[in-house]
C-alpha cells in the first residue's frame, strides 16, 4: 500500500509507481514523503555497490595500486575485465565499481582492504552506523547470495550517504572516462549505465542500477529539483530506471506545497574518522601477502593484539579434543551401569 500524507483538503494523486517496495526522500532533512513497504526484505542486487563504496572510499588510498586475485577476475556478471595481476589504481576500480557495476571491481576492492571477511564485516558495521540495520551483506557486489538482504528504506539511506562523499559524487556524475595499468600500460574505457546521466536528465545527481535473478530490478537515484535534493529507492521494480525515478521525483516536485512528511530517514551515529590505507598486496589464490597485515592495524580496522581475550587455535582444538573424550567416557560409564542393573533385574 501507498502511504503519502497531505496537508487538509488537498487532493494528490498517488505516484503511479510499479514496484514491490520503493521510497522517495528528501536527503537534505531526512523526511520521508512517500513510500510503499519500505521495510520489505528483498535482495539488493548490485545498489549493495554503494555500501561498498561508502565503506571503503576514505578507508584506500586512491592513487595505491592493486593487483585483482583470480578471486577477483572469476565474479559472475557484469565486469570491467581485470586480469588477474594486472595493477590499477584504486580510483580506477571504484570508477569500475560504480560506473560499469563491475563486479570484478567490487571484489577487487573487497580484497584490497584485506580480504572479503574483513570487508564484509565493515560493511555491515558501516550499514549500521548509518541506520540501515536491515541490512546484511555477504558480498562485496551484491550478487545473489541466501539472506544477503536490504530493504528500500535502508537503500536510500545508504545512497543519501554516498552522494555527500565528493569522490563519490564525481564518480555517479562521470559519464564515461579511460583507467589505464600504470606498470602494463593496459587501457579500458568505462561507461556509465546510468541512463539518467547520459540523457543528462535535469539536475540529477547520480544512480546505481542493479539485476539478478532473485532480486529483479533494484534502484537508488537522487536529483536536486528547485533547490530539493531528493533520493529514492526503488526494490523489485518493473520499470525502468529512466521512467521510475523521474515519475517519483516529478511528482514530488508537482506536490511539494500539499506534501506532509510521514516520518524520517535514520540519522547516522557519529564515528572515528576512518584512516586511509595503501591497498594490501594479495596472494593470487586469497589471503595478503605476509606482513600486509599491519596495515589493517595500523588503521585500526582490525585489533592489534588478536590474542588479548582469546584462546589460539592449539588451545581451542585441544580444548574440544578432551570436551569430546569426556563425553564419550560419560557414555561408557551409563552404558556399563545400565547393563549391570539390567542383569540385576533379570536375576
């Protein structure tokens, strides 16, 4: 169901929208103007991108290189092309990433801060400190994993926060640029999907498209329309992305005056600001290269002292080793004493 309030004795009429969830915001103050079962769990296809970007943008340094693992250059889907070993920059991989929804890129950029784990494990902390707890990533690319979920509240809310990082921002807003192997000399040529952005629809700001087969069609847009800098996100849609996010912003824009808020996009909690890192050398077969650990700690993405509080793998193994000789001595022991008081009873 359509949910959307006007002021008294105004008559609007229903945004004619084709979508199993979507909601339309205004990202300067948070306030929800409209929305249909914004809380539905759904798949988010490869909109999770931005999640990824958000997380990662400040946390690499840009101008690093990295070599894609074959982990990397093996994502189903779409793709920029990496080749395994072939160094980028890592502006390169996020224009990659955002641009062409390359899916080798978001991998590649998963694994350039250490692995997918420690990537997936900020993500998630990441969707969390901006309010989007009903969220759950179990790729760095958003293609189709059970229970890797999102909802179109939580979508937007991470799209509001990706259009206020400048990088970002000038990334959704290119609309085709070269990325070129410094030590190979290798090019390719990225275009943007976004067809808002070719067509160069007026005051757009940016989108992110997504398909797989267990999400459909997913969405996040936003544009600014007479000084309004609007954001939506669109969940299961049957529309494309050039007609669903002008129709949402249109009628926004066409009802402002008799439009009343009806609630309010969450606010993000206030966090560290994260350190910048050179990307982390990986083996080609998974796992960075010794000693590349530092730098993950010295960033403080991940402890510096893992033995503080914890038991090691000898003890634990060691550990289950006797829990399980115990147990099976138990068992022993029941079973001798069951079978003498039954030769009793039978006396």
């Amino acid at each position: 169901m359509v949910e959307f309030t006007t002021k008294a004795d105004r008559y609007v009429p229903s945004p004619q929208v084709v979508a199993q969830s979507w909601i339309v915001a205004d990202a300067d103050t948070g306030e929800i103007l409209a929305s249909k079962d914004p809380d539905r769990l759904l798949p988010p296809a490869s909109t999770l991108k931005m999640l990824t970007a958000v997380t990662l943008i400040d946390r690499l340094q840009g101008d690093s290189l990295f070599a894609p693992t074959m982990q990397d250059i093996q994502q189903a889907g779409t793709k920029i092309g990496l080749r395994a070993g072939t160094e980028f920059r890592v502006d390169d991989l996020f224009a990659g990433m955002i641009m062409n929804s390359g899916n080798d890129a978001a991998s590649a950029l998963a694994n350039a801060y250490g692995g997918w784990d420690n990537t997936l494990g900020l993500m998630n902390a990441t969707a969390a400190s901006l309010g989007a707890t009903n969220t759950h990533a179990l790729t760095p690319n958003g293609l189709d994993k059970y229970n890797q979920i999102s909802t179109s509240r939580d979508l937007a809310t991470i799209f509001r926060a990706a259009i206020k990082v400048p990088e970002i921002r000038e990334i959704l807003q290119t609309k085709q640029r070269w990325m070129e192997s410094p030590t190979t000399g290798r090019k390719m040529k990225l275009y943007n999907h976004n067809a808002m952005l070719q067509w160069d629809y007026p005051g757009h700001i940016g989108a992110k498209t997504g398909f797989t087969s267990m999400a459909g069609n997913t969405l996040v847009a936003a544009s600014k329309r007479d000084g309004r800098t609007l954001v939506m996100a669109a969940m299961r849609t049957g529309m494309k992305m050039n007609v669903i996010a002008p129709r949402l912003f249109d009628w926004v824009t066409d009802n402002d005056e008799d439009l009343v808020a009806i609630g309010n996009l969450p606010e993000p909690v206030s966090a560290p600001e994260p350190v910048a890192i050179p990307a982390i050398a990986m083996h080609q077969d998974g796992g960075p290269v010794p000693g590349q650990e530092d730098l993950l700690q010295a960033s403080g993405a991940i402890p510096s002292d893992t033995s503080a509080g914890q038991s090691s793998p000898t003890t634990s193994a060691a550990t289950t080793v006797l829990v399980g000789i115990a147990i099976i001595a138990a068992l022993v022991l029941a079973a001798i004493f069951w079978r003498r008081r039954t030769s009793q009873h039978a006396a």
